[in-house]
C-alpha cells in the first residue's frame, strides 16, 4: 500500500468540484460540493445515531437502501436539520437537482449538509448554481480539493487521503475526504466522511468493511462530546480497476479492508487534531482489558474528560483524572477492570514516563513529563493486565480558543 | 420555613470547627474540618458511583451502614484516591483520631477527602493538629464558617444555607454546608455535602429523605461532565429539637422532606453558579415528558453538553444546539420524544423568547435574544408536550476560565 495524490479523484471515473453558492453567509468560501462516478456503484453508508436526524440523513439512508449510489451533493453553512417537512422537500430537491443535470436516477445521489441547525435551507441558490456545479467537476485534484474546500466548516485544514494498494495485479485506489472539528464525539461527529474506489466489490462486502472501519475509527473519536445530527460517512465503489469482485472474506478482501482502515484512521486523527481549538492529538491506547469493548469504553471515557483534556492543554500529568475518567466510564457502561492492576505512562515523541502503577502513585520526573506533555501528538497509555482487550480512542485538549469558537459561531 | 443564619451549627447540640494543618501546599488557607454533635445521630449518606472510589467513601460507606454517626472530619487539599491499602489505613487512622479525641466510636466518624487524586496524604499532619481542632470547636456561625472555608479548593464562594421549620409546635432546624466546583456531574459531584438537623427521625426515614433530595437535586447538577471519586453527602440528624419521631409517609414527614429537598436545592444552586470559571447559572427546565426520568435525561444532556455551554457563555440563543443534545441524550439513555413537538424558550429576568416551535424554527427577536442570555441567571425552558413528566437540571456555561483553572490545577 502507498499513499498517493488526488483524493477523491485518485480513483478511476470518479469526478469531484465545488463551487460558492452563497449558502455560507458573509465570506467567500465555497459551499457546494458534488462527487460524481461516471458509472454504476456499489455503495455503503453509516449515519448519525442521534435521534434529531437532519433531512439529508433521513433521504440519503432512503437512498442507500439499495446498496446503490452514482453521486453526493453536499453544501455547508447549513445544516437543513429541524427544518421539518420543509426540509425533508429541499434534501428531495437536492437529489432531483443532481439527477436531472446528470442524467441520472435521483435515488443514486446521496445529500449531505451541515453548518447551523434549525434554519431553512435557501435552496434556490443550490438550483441557481447546479449548472456552474457540473461545469466545474473534475478528475484530477483540482476537483477534489475544491470539493473538499465547499464542505469545510470551522475546519482549520484539509483533510484527505489516497492510497493504491494491488489486487490480482490490479491497481486499485481508494480515496477520500473528511470535515469534522466540533460537534465530534463517538458515534459518528459532525463529520462528513466521502470515500470513493475503483475496487470492484460486492455491496454486502462493502456495507461490512465500512462498519468495522467505522467502528476501530471515526467512532473512536471524540472533540467534544456532542454528537450531530448530519453525520455521514459514504463509500461508493464502482469497479473502475477491473480486479476480479470482491466478495466477503477472502484474501482480496483483507487487503482492501486493511487499506480502507488505514484512510478511516487517518482521516480519524487528522480531525481529531483539527478539533475546534485543539492544539493536540491525543491518543488513549487501552491494552489488556476484558474485552475489545471494555477497552473502547474506558479509553472513550479518558478521552472525553473536560478534566483530561484541560490537563492535556496544560501539559499536567495529572494521571489521576484519567483513572478518576476510567471509573465514572466503567460505571455508566456497566464494565469492569481491576483498579490495582493499572498502569498509566504518558507518551510522545520527547519520551516516555510511567506515572501509575498497579493503580497508585510511583516517584516520576515531573520536568520529563512536562515536556513529554508539551509535543503535539501525545498517548496516554493504559495497561489494565486483566485479558487481551484493546482500543484506541483519539482526541484533543480542551483550550481556550474551543470556548471562543463556540461561545459565538453562529454569528 | 424560614431561612436562618448559622449553617451546620444552626441545628442545636453541633459543634464545627476548621483550621490549617498544611495538606494544601503553598498557601495559608484552611484545610481541616470537623463538625459534631454532642449527642447520637441518626445518619445517611450518599456517595460516588464512581468504580473508582478514595478510600475514605469505602471508610464512610462501611461506617455508615449502622444509621448512626457522630462527627465527619474532612480534609481538603489531597483526595486520598488511588492510594491503595495505605490510603485506607490513612483514613482509618483520620477516624481513629477523631474517635480517641472526641472519646466516640470510630465507626461513628465519616471521613471526607478533596483534593489531588493519587498522591499519598499526610495524616502525619491531622495527627499533629487534631487536637487543635477539636479546641477550635464551636456551635455558632464561627464554627460554620471555620469548617466551611476548610472544604474549599477551587470554590470561590461560601456555599451554605439553614433553615428553620415547625414540627409539633417545636423549631426545627436544617443546616448544610456543600463544596463542589469542578468535576461536577450527575450522579455525585466532586462535592462534599454536610447536613445537620436537631430533627428526630428515624434512620430509615431519614434515608429515604436524602436519597430523594439528593435525587432532584445534587444528581441534577452538571458542571463538566466528570463524577470524582470522592463525592459524599452525608446528614446527620441528632433528635435535638424534641419533636416526636418522625416515622415516615406521616404530614411531619412531608414537612421535613419539603425542608431537606429545599436546603439541597438550593445549595445545588449555589455550586452550579460557582462551576468552574462559570460567569452563570443555567437551569435546564424540561415539561411534558413521557415520565420524570426522561424528562431529567433529557435536561442533563441539554445541559452537559459543551456546545450548549458555549453558547450560554457567548449569549448566542442556539437551540439547534439544544435540541441536538436532547436528540443523542434520547440515543444514548434509550428514551423517547417527539421531535416535532418541541417548542423551546430561553428566559430571564430580562425577559422570555420563544426561539423553537414544533422542532423547527420561528421567528424571534434575536436583540431580545441576546438581552434575556447576557443575564447571570439563565433558564432553557423545554416543552416537549408528550406527557406529564418534568425536571430541572442545573449547569453553568463554558469559559475561559474553566480553561485555565483546569490547564493547571496541579500545580
């Protein structure tokens, strides 16, 4: 497997572009993106557990029940969530926007939307500017990265990946493109996850590698705790790399899923490190627990913590917070894990430095934990020695600038 | 019922006293309490649901199991958690010494602790003052203020109340002292709750009472999301008063519930507007839920969520942001409400606006807005007008401050 350019476009017959449209008030950003596959897809998708679902996610898991998908529109700036009725029309409008100027069926085109909740989407703008839209759409980069600026929001930088990776001597790729910095917190962020292939695979195939690299990825991750109400992840898949199909648990299989979980996690730590405000990724590495989701639990829990986080942002290895975070978690969650078998170590780049042991205190630099605490990329490592469960959880420090992009971003 | 001064020494036949011994390093503030009655109590208590428990809630959880206490000694500055066997025998010994002092049972001693997790306590230093302590003994407001100001640690403000109120022509009377600013989060706080009555009550009713009280109130605070492993309310009810025996579900029982829920509530109050670098209250008012418990749910998530926060803190009205929360409260809690049917206000002394009609947008004075959310004292009023059910969860919003205290607490 390497990574190469072109994102989205990396893979044959796929074209990408983004446009302004005038959704996003007061700037002159794009806010319109379309992907687009020349040719029939298999595709997946997961979608917010929220239970306020925007009208985007209510049409588009209408729309993948067919394991089918030719395109995504996706704008930003709003989010057509709690829009009622209204809004289930303009997501409608969207697809039939797209179909007519494609030519294609309007039951192949997934929406996407997010930016402010609970205001009706001008929608005429997007119809004013599909043509401009499908004039610009492009195979190369150029065309991934404008439609990947048109779905940023408090976004700081982009966010992509390709890779190439061989199947029967084959070429194939697989590429994607992410937005998600606030609102992110397991499952599923406000996050717009879109990954296109050329692998040819069966839907069911595809529909199960998307879950479980969602699962070791973008559901690890948490900003901030809230989860959205517009979150999505597609993958479309349209065979373009002519290897033999991919059918379920066969060797081609593993090597396209293990590529596929390489670009989520990517994708994964490149959003927690853009997290609103964040100054550091962090990531909680669990070993030795009951089980996979005993692991995942706790390291969500020590993730998640205000505490943890602000003590992250200070660089304080204040490791009792994170076992404080480990206990209130496994308690909410109705797991266990033995307290006198915990071991914590804080990690980076500038070293390691063992802080607990067997659940307490143990005599520890704190000038070395300092600076170990004060690189960009920091684990905290948790070693519960009661079985072989392990997770990893990515997120980032609570900061001043979270508060103040927050404290005022609707206006 | 009548509000009354003199705190915890309110109640006739306590004594409470504070002083420095020199657990908080650097500073020459007050760091060791002991509040007693001269005669026996009746006792309840509550504690952390944290896995993760200091060794003086597993003390006090034993010690309290016979319904009968006689004094609570409470350190802060060092939270003897994640201590190991040496942090129990440390909070034994805090008991013993107390017992031996005070010529009690040390089984009629709780034992409370604040403070940093993880580093051992020096009990050395209680052992030195505990004599002092006791000389410094007082049943007057004094008394109170000493003990108070000796649980402290990032509070920035007393938080007490007592109350007087009439059972069988006698005056009786309620007293409570609380800490609690960070780490604050249903069910438990990083608080400490100390409540005297000279009532005469059963242990039985008196348990039922607290754990009621503590159930609308306490359970429904949220500062930051984190439950500490050392949370304890703990009452103590000396019979002082010579009112006859209060049984249970009698109308005296009533009068001295209503009294107990309003002393717990109002200091619930009192810690939600002291959150950490909190610049307010916001109380999150949830009606017409298809019973209490989701009522309370959804309130808790509304306000734990730190978008929501944020927004309290920039006066932005954003119940997008509010709705959302309830929405992925509902997935995560497993409960239900009908989205469609939701209308939302925000409200203050400045006023009220309706800003969400039927989950959807209205038009509304966004100046108004603005007025009614600069105030101090803030309410999110949620009618989801389902069924009957209702609860009030009290938060604050997201700041600054709350960054900086938590960047560097340690040190």
């Amino acid at each position: 497997m390497k990574e190469i350019t072109g994102g989205v476009c990396a893979a044959k017959g796929f074209l990408a572009g983004g446009i302004r449209c005038g959704i996003k008030p007061s700037s002159q950003k794009k806010d319109l993106a379309l992907i687009y596959s020349k040719t029939n897809c298999s595709a997946a998708a997961v979608f917010t557990t929220n239970k306020v679902k925007a009208a985007c996610v209510v049409l588009s898991e209408n729309h993948i029940a067919d394991a089918k998908l030719r395109a995504i529109i996706a704008n930003s700036g709003n989010a057509n969530a709690c829009t009622g009725q209204a809004g289930i029309k303009t997501a409608k409008r969207m697809a039939q926007l797209v179909a007519d100027n494609l030519l294609i069926d309007p039951s192949d085109v997934a929406v996407a939307s997010t930016g402010v909740i609970g205001v009706p989407l001008p929608v005429d703008l997007i119809e004013k500017n599909i043509d401009a839209l499908k004039q610009n759409l492009r195979s190369d980069e150029l065309g991934h990265n404008a439609a990947l600026e048109a779905i940023m929001t408090t976004d700081t930088k982009k966010k992509d990946i390709a890779v190439q990776i061989e199947i029967d001597g084959k070429a194939v790729h697989i590429g994607a493109m992410t937005k998600g910095s606030g609102m992110i917190h397991p499952n599923m962020a406000t996050m717009l996850a879109f990954i296109t292939t050329d692998a040819a695979i069966l839907p069911s195939a595809l529909n199960t590698a998307l879950r479980q690299a969602v699962k070791k990825s973008f559901n690890r991750l948490t900003v901030d705790g809230d989860t959205s109400t517009n979150d999505m992840a597609v993958v479309m898949a349209n065979g373009e790399a002519g290897n033999t199909t991919i059918t379920g648990e066969c060797e081609n299989y593993k090597i396209f899923y293990n590529a596929l979980e390489y670009v989520c996690i990517d994708l994964t730590k490149k959003m927690a490190r853009d997290g609103e405000g964040a100054t550091k990724l962090v990531a909680v590495k669990v070993t030795g627990a009951e089980n996979e989701d005993t692991a995942e639990v706790l390291a969500k829990s020590a993730a998640s913590s205000s505490l943890v986080k602000a003590a992250c942002f200070g660089a304080d290895a204040n490791w009792g917070r994170v076992l404080c975070a480990m206990g209130y978690g496994a308690h909410n969650a109705g797991v266990n894990f033995n307290q006198d078998n915990v071991n914590i170590s804080f990690s980076s780049k500038a070293g390691t430095v063992q802080v607990c042991k067997n659940g307490g205190s143990i005599e520890f630099s704190e000038e070395k934990a300092k600076l170990i605490l004060l690189e960009e990329e920091i684990d905290i490592i948790i070693e519960l020695n009661d079985k072989d469960g392990e997770a990893t959880v990515w997120g980032c420090d609570l900061t001043y600038d979270y508060v103040k992009i927050n404290g005022d971003y609707r206006s």
